[in-house]
C-alpha cells in the first residue's frame, strides 16, 4: 500500500504569516511551485496560500501585495492535512472531500512535505488520478 511519505514532495518549505505576498509571490517563482504553505511563529502549519489567494484575494481587490501578510489570506480557518503514514486513500479522500489540489504531510505535527496533484499523477494509475480530479473539478450551479 503506498503512503503519503511515498508520494509527497519532500523539502517543502513555509511562509511565515508575518510575510508579505510580494515575498510569497517571489519564493513561489524561485521554486517554480503554485502553492507555498504558512506557519505561524511557533512554527505550526497554519494553511496554504497559492498564487490564484495572491491575485484573486489581493490584487483584484485593490490591495497592495507588498503590505499583505500571508497570515491575512489563510486567516483563521480549518487546514486540512494528512499524517505521512497515511495510506494514499486516505490522501484521495481528503482532497476530493474538500476539493483541494494540494494537500500538507505531517509527521508528529511538523510539516514533512506535501502532495500536489501533479505528484499524484506521477505515481499513481490514471484512473485514481482521473477519479480525483473529477471530484476536485466538479462545480455546483
């Protein structure tokens, strides 16, 4: 059975909540990734912020990147994640329950990696991978 440690993008590295989205927009171009995660000052995971939270929640609201903190855009809300040990059905539940596209690996509450669609499909047969992004991409009218 493959786990998420199997499938995760290891070395991921958070934003700080105190950063600014100019920072975030940077860090994100360097590593040429889409989604950076947030911890707050004691360290713990705190959300995901991705470059669509910059310019939808940020710029296409008139406010300026460079004096918006990351820690403004995930607020207080629910973070969803998984235990690295978890088996990857655990992993594909979570994401399409919650429709998300990337999902944090922890291990005894530190952040270890995180797994991206793109890292799904590299490891996994089509048809998982076909079932997960219906259920992520399906939209309610």
């Amino acid at each position: 059975m493959t786990t998420a440690r199997e499938v995760m993008h290891r070395g991921c590295e958070c934003l700080s909540i105190n950063e600014n989205l100019t920072t975030a927009a940077r860090r994100m171009a360097e590593m040429d990734v889409g989604a950076l995660p947030v911890c707050g000052e004691d360290g713990r995971l705190k959300g995901i912020i991705t470059d669509r939270d910059i310019v939808v929640k940020a710029i296409a609201q008139g406010r300026n990147p460079s004096d918006c903190r990351a820690g403004e855009l995930v607020g207080e809300g629910e973070v969803w994640y998984v235990d690295a040990g978890s088996d990857i059905e655990s992993v594909l539940h979570e994401m399409a329950e919650h429709r998300i596209r990337r999902l944090p690996v922890l291990e005894e509450n530190e952040l270890v990696g995180i797994i991206s669609q793109a890292d799904l499909a590299a490891k996994l047969p089509d048809e998982m991978v076909g079932e997960l992004v219906t259920a992520i991409s399906v939209t309610s009218h």
